[in-house]
C-alpha cells in the first residue's frame, strides 16, 4: 500500500512543471491567510513564536539544501 502512494506521488511530482510548483505554493500561502481570518487565536501569539516555529519547521529543509554530497 505505501509503495503504491510512494510511486504515485514520485510520478505526480516529476510531472510537474516549475509554475506548478509555484502555484502550489500560492494556494498554500492563501489557505494560510484564510484560516488565520477565521481563526483569529493563531494571529494573537507574540512576533517571537512565530520565529521559533519558522526555525524548527526549516531545519531539515535547510540542512538537505545546505548539506554537501560526497
């Protein structure tokens, strides 16, 4: 079962185009921006979370980005 969805979503992925991703990513930033309309609580949390769940959040991405191949 998880190889099927593992070979799917390699084969969603690599059929994608560099708009497609970006698209993505808008869609992503404007459910952000309506959950965060309707869920007013999340937008009353101190500037400095906000920092600490960025941080803790890109690690990984970073380190895979950043890390030299050998």
């Amino acid at each position: 079962m998880f190889k099927f969805i593992k070979d799917v979503n390699e084969n969603f992925i690599n059929n994608m185009q560099w708009y497609d991703v970006s698209l993505v990513k808008l869609s992503v930033c404007i459910i952000t921006l309506l959950i965060a309309k309707y869920v007013n609580i999340l937008l009353l949390a101190p500037w400095y979370w906000y920092v600490l769940l960025f941080l803790v959040v890109s690690a990984r991405p970073y380190y895979l980005v950043f890390k030299k191949i050998n």
